[in-house]
C-alpha cells in the first residue's frame, strides 16, 4: 500500500473509526447514526442465547446451567453466574483436561467459533497426552463457573471458553480462561486469558496454538496466572524506522484480563 | 461504637464506620450485591445524617479494613500528616462540607491534601449533590509534569488510547495519527496491549516512542501492561515513560491484581533511575475503578465507593503523572445505569482531587450497561465543569480492542470548546506548529504523510 497522504487513508490501517471527519467539533450526521446503528446491535446481541442443541450436537457435550435464574439476573449477580445450579452432578475423571463453553456476555462468536477450536484443542492436547474429558456446556455462566465445574471433575486444568462482551464492531468475540488445579476462590491473577477470538481478531487456529503452548508451560510450572510468562516470540508486523532492538533477556509474559464474562 | 439517627421518628442504629458509610452512599447496585446497601431511603438519608455529625478526628480512630491485616490501612493511617490535617481537625463531615462550598480555596485545598483520608473524603461525597461535587472539586489544583505540564488551571487533556484487537502497529499508528489531527494525546498516549507479552510489550512501545521522537511531540507514551510485565521491559532496555498497574483499596484486591505496595515501590524506583521525563519526574500512571474490591471478593465488607478512594491512597504514594477511574467499565452489576455511573465518576473525580492527584476520567459504559451516548456527553460536560484533568480519546468513541464505549477525539474538541479549555501549553504549541491547532486538514500534514510509520 501507498503511503497515506489523505487523512481518510488512515482507514486503510484498521477497523477502528479513524478519519469520520468533523463538523464543527463534532461527528458528521451520517458517522454519528452509524454509531447508533452498531450501538443497538449491540445491546440486543447482550440478550442473545446459545443454540444449545446445535452446540450439544457438534460438540457432543453435557449441559449444565448456573445458579443465575435469568438473563437480568445474570447481568445484576455475576456470583450466581460463577455458581453450578443447585442439584448438578457431573462425574469425576480426576487428573483430567476439563472444556468448558459457556455463553458469557454474548453467546454469538461461542456459537460459532468453539466447535472449531474445542476440536483443535481435544486433539492437540490428546496428543500431548491429555486425558480430555468431554466438553461441558454452561448457560448464564462466568468464567469462574470453570473453576465449580473443574472441582467436581477432579481436572488437573480447564479451560473456559467464553463469550466477550459485545463491542460496536465485535458482535462474535469469544475469550479462554486457562486456570491451573481449577477450584472455588481461584483469583483472576491465576488465570491466563486469550482475547478477540474471532473474524477479524486472533483466528481459531492461533487461538489454538496459543493455548496448547500455555497448558504445556502450565504443566512444567505447576501454575497459571501471573506466575506463567509467555515467553512465545512474536512475529515482527512492521518494521519502524527505529524499532525497538535491545533484546538481552528471555521474553517473558503475563496475559492481562479482558472484558468478558467475569 | 455505634452511631444513629431518628428520622420519621424511627431511629435508626449503625454498627461501626463500615456500615454507616454504607448506608450513606446513594444507591447503587454493586453495594446491593455486596449486600450492604440501605435497606430503605428513610434508613440512608438516617445515615447521612449521623455520617455529617461525625467528628473527621473519627476517622483516624476506626479502620473500615482492620490495620493488622492490610498494608494499605497501614499506608493510610501511617503516612497521615496530621500538621496538614490540623485546619480541618475541629470539623464534623458536615462541616468539612460547608467549609469546603464556603472558604476553601485551591492553595488551602493542596497543602490540605496529606492531612486527609481516603475514608474522609469518602463519607464527603455521600453527603453531597451532584453540584457539590462539581463545585468543590473545581476549586483544587493539582498540577504533574513529565514532559509536559498537566492540570494548569484552564486546561483539559486527553490521553490518546490507540488499542487495536492484535496490537498491529499499522492499526495503532493510524489512530495515533488520527487522534493527534484532533488534538489528543497531551495526557499520554497510551496503548492497552491486547496481550501482556514482554516481546510485543516492547515492540508497541518501540513504535509508540519512535512516533513521539519523530514528531517531537511533548507528551509521554504508555502501553498498559501488567507492572511485572514493565519491569522486565525496563531491563531490557525498553522505552518505558510512565510504569501503568490498575490497582484497588484492600491489599487484597492489589493481591488479586497480581501487586502489592513493594512491588509498585520497585517500579517507581525502577522507572525513575530512567530519567526519561524532561519537565518533571511523574512517572506512574493508575486506573482504577469502583467495584474491583467486590469483583475479586475482597471488600470486606466496605462499600465500593470508599473503596475507590482507598485505592487513592496507593496512588499517591507514587507521586503519579496520572489517574484515572474507569468509570463505567466495570459493568451493570456495579454500575447499573447512566445516573449511577454519572454519580460515581464527579465522586471519583472530586475525591482524587481532594486527596492530591491528578484525577481524569475514563467516561466510559458497556454494552451490558443502561447506558448510551446522551449519558456520556452529560457527565464529560460536568466533570469538564468540574475541572477534570483529562478524558480519553478514542476513535468514534468506539474501543475495538476493549469493547467499550468511551469518549471520542471529537467529545474532547467538544468539551474543551464547550468551556473554553487548552490541551497543556507546551502540546498548544507544537499543535500549533503542526497547524492542527483549531481545524483538521484533509491533507496529513506533510511530515505525518511521510513518516514511514504506515
């Protein structure tokens, strides 16, 4: 691409709303009723469902819901929504890899993107040696639910995969939670996040190998969370003119939280 | 001890501090989740009135958060300065109220500032309106250089927010250049990472200061890792400006975030060996937001709004460049609606302004949130009123990496229009020189055009 010398060129570089020019100070008519637009999209995508017999079928999975009685009574006690309902049984497989899809904020991009991805994981940890317990979906879940869930299984880690909260231009984003010895009371610095699943953000394949690399870390460290750096290069995206160079020390990382379903 | 108040002839009976303070606050539903809201408005406004009559001498007496088993209850009670607090020392809340709308002035309110507490301030706000918070807070002043002087009376500045969903220098650059052609990036410009790998760590923050340096532009960047994650960073030689953390009021819920006052003490020294600020050496910068405690179940058992102020206490132990509350990130659980959350950000604000720092902002909601853009221009335009150290500036209002909503490049010309407000003189200047200083060419500016950034 040629350099830009206009500014709505800067809309070439990304899907953020660059160059919406200006009227007086503020945003021309139609910018700013495209903003109401993906707004209400938006608000409606918070109310969506999962498709849990389609999901069922494609993951062959059990389904558990949390204590949370209904979508308001989600959004206003995420407590209940970290909680199993009272009266689930799942059977334990201690030592396990435990899978968890759960709707979250919004259940769009889980509905689409965690068959994919929930394959690519059970075999690439399968492949590792992982025994993989059978995926479990949980409805008007947080991704504290992950720790209930892998208590009772008695699995050595989970994974939750979980719906983000929906943003004007990512209506479909899906987030996963690693947690180490997963059980009640493990803090959000114990756990590794991945972001922006989704069309557009971190593809499923990624996303994938990303995780795979954690839960081997994971195993040596006997730990997730802050305690767990990703020391996975990344690919250079640009050459600046003055890019940073001074690389002495092992790469180190920490996932930061996202806004999901917490 | 225990306090009460009769109103309607019932008398109402408190506990200790923790629960009067409680009861006090204006309703909002993380207080609600926590289980220790009012359970009536006869029982808070009971509060409030108990609350006002409470000598501020009380509040060095009673921890809402037991000393023994929190260093920031240590933090807050051990580094009281009580010469700074004696002009205030004969006051009850209410008092403090009435003299903060009636005498105090900006000087008086900066040497005030060491002799109060976050739990003061705190039991201040629930007795105010919405104008009180305004009008005190507007007469504070508090002013933080790093390579540009923040908080001058008459100014408002806008921390530039970059964030892309992978971090792609490309997508980043293009909002910089986008957000510095509508006059942001005076606070910071400062970038979320979409991951807290030291590599990418690094390599935004390679691209964010060879803008800077290639601009000249005075101001400082800041990508918003994790403060383990900045550290490493720094031994590696990176371009670290301003060391970020989000950070809470009980060590517990620091403990949750992965830091404690050692830890954040190591960064400060750390980032200040670096002698990267030209102007001045403020060089942290902190976020916060109410209901971080209760999110991370570590409350015990205080209200979220004093909480928020608590986490002000570790915030101005390192002398920040900048701090923000994150308003309404939080959710609807803790926020529920635009007048909750409207409340909650001119509380934040005159609070951290009363205890020293140089407060801004994030006005801000979520999808999940009751809340849309005609609540986000009433609460920019009132903490522009109030004399707000900085908003965000986001392209279109629209964060594509974080999902939220916060204020656009465009509310920020807005409000500084609205009230007759300048970024920081010397970013005025090179603005100025850019010629961005009041229109947007059509044309990138030649040196912009050319940079070999995109």
């Amino acid at each position: 691409m040629s350099a830009p010398t206009l500014w709505r060129d800067l809309r070439r570089f990304t899907a953020a709303r660059v160059a919406l020019g200006r009227v007086g100070n503020g945003l021309p008519t139609a910018a700013h009723l495209d903003f109401q637009e993906a707004h209400a999209q938006a608000r409606d995508a918070v109310w969506s469902k999962l498709d849990v017999p389609a999901l069922q079928a494609a993951l062959g999975a059990q389904v558990v819901a949390s204590a949370a009685p209904d979508r308001r009574g989600y959004l206003l006690r995420p407590d209940l929504g970290r909680r199993l309902a009272e009266g689930t049984v799942l059977a334990p497989r201690p030592g396990c890899f435990a899978i968890v899809v759960a709707d979250g904020l919004c259940a769009t991009g889980v509905q689409a993107q965690a068959p994919a991805l929930v394959a690519a994981l059970s075999a690439g940890l399968q492949a590792a040696g992982w025994d993989v317990a059978p995926p479990v979906i949980a409805t008007q879940a947080r991704v504290a639910i992950g720790d209930a869930i892998g208590q009772a299984l008695g699995a050595a880690m989970v994974a939750v995969l979980i719906g983000e909260r929906p943003g004007l231009s990512a209506l479909d984003s899906m987030g996963i939670y690693l947690t180490h010895a997963p059980r009640p009371g493990r803090t959000d610095a114990e756990r590794n996040c991945i972001s922006n699943i989704r069309p557009g953000g971190l593809s499923v394949a990624e996303a994938t190998a990303k995780l795979l690399w954690l839960v081997a870390a994971a195993r040596s460290l006997g730990a997730t969370g802050v305690a767990l750096k990703d020391e996975q290069p990344v690919v250079p995206l640009l050459e600046v003119e003055r890019p940073f160079e001074n690389a002495a020390d092992p790469p180190v990382f920490s996932e930061v939280s996202q806004p999901d379903g917490r | 001890m225990g306090f009460s108040a009769t109103v309607g002839g019932t008398r109402h009976v408190f506990a200790d501090l923790r629960q009067l303070l409680a009861c006090a606050t204006p309703f909002r539903s993380g207080d609600a989740l926590a289980g220790v809201a009012a359970a009536s408005a006869a029982q808070r406004v009971a509060a409030q009135r108990a609350l006002a009559d409470l000598p501020l001498r009380h509040f060095l007496d009673e921890a809402v958060v037991p000393y023994e088993a929190d260093e920031v209850t240590r933090l807050i009670l051990d580094s009281h300065d009580a010469a700074a607090f004696a002009p205030v020392a004969h006051l009850t809340v209410g008092g403090f109220r009435d003299w903060l709308l009636a005498e105090a002035d900006a000087p008086a309110l900066a040497a005030l500032a060491p002799g109060l507490t976050p739990e003061m301030v705190a039991a201040l706000s629930k007795i105010c309106r919405l104008q009180d918070l305004v009008a005190i807070a507007a007469k504070c002043r508090v002013t933080t250089r790093f390579r540009n002087t923040l908080g001058l009376p008459g100014t408002l500045s806008i921390r530039l927010q970059p964030n892309d969903p992978v971090d792609d220098p490309k997508g980043i650059a293009a909002q910089v250049l986008d957000g510095l052609l509508l006059g942001a990036g005076d606070a910071v410009i400062g970038v979320n990472p979409a991951t807290d790998n030291v590599d990418n760590l690094c390599r935004v923050l390679g691209l964010l200061d060879a803008v800077r340096d290639r601009y000249a532009i005075p101001t400082q960047t800041c990508v918003l890792a994790h403060v383990t994650t900045t550290l490493l960073a720094m031994q590696r030689g990176a371009p670290v400006d301003l060391v970020f953390q989000s950070i809470g009021g009980t060590q517990a819920v620091n403990d949750s975030f992965g830091v404690s006052l050692s830890l954040l003490a190591e960064a400060h020294a750390a980032a200040l060996s670096l002698k990267r600020g030209t102007l001045g050496d403020n060089c942290m910068y902190f976020e916060t937001g109410q209901g971080s405690a209760l999110s991370a179940d570590a409350h015990h058992g205080v209200d979220q709004q004093t909480l928020e102020c608590r986490a002000y206490a570790v915030a101005r132990r390192f002398r920040p460049l900048l701090v923000n509350s994150v308003v309404g990130f939080i959710g609807p659980e803790y926020l529920f609606d635009g007048k909750q959350i409207t409340r909650a950000g001119l509380e934040d604000h005159m609070c951290g302004k009363l205890l020293g720092l140089p407060m801004g902002v994030d006005v801000c909601y979520t999808n999940h949130a009751e809340a849309d853009q005609d609540d986000m221009d009433a609460l920019l335009t009132l903490l522009g009123v109030a004399g707000v150290t900085y908003v965000m500036g986001v392209p279109g209002a629209d964060d594509t990496m974080l999902a939220y909503q916060s204020t656009s490049f465009h509310d920020g010309l807005y409000v500084r229009a609205a009230l007759g407000k300048k970024p920081a003189p010397e970013f005025a200047v090179w603005l100025h020189r850019m010629g961005l200083g009041d229109r947007t060419p059509d044309l990138l500016p030649p040196a912009m055009a050319t940079a070999g950034l995109l």
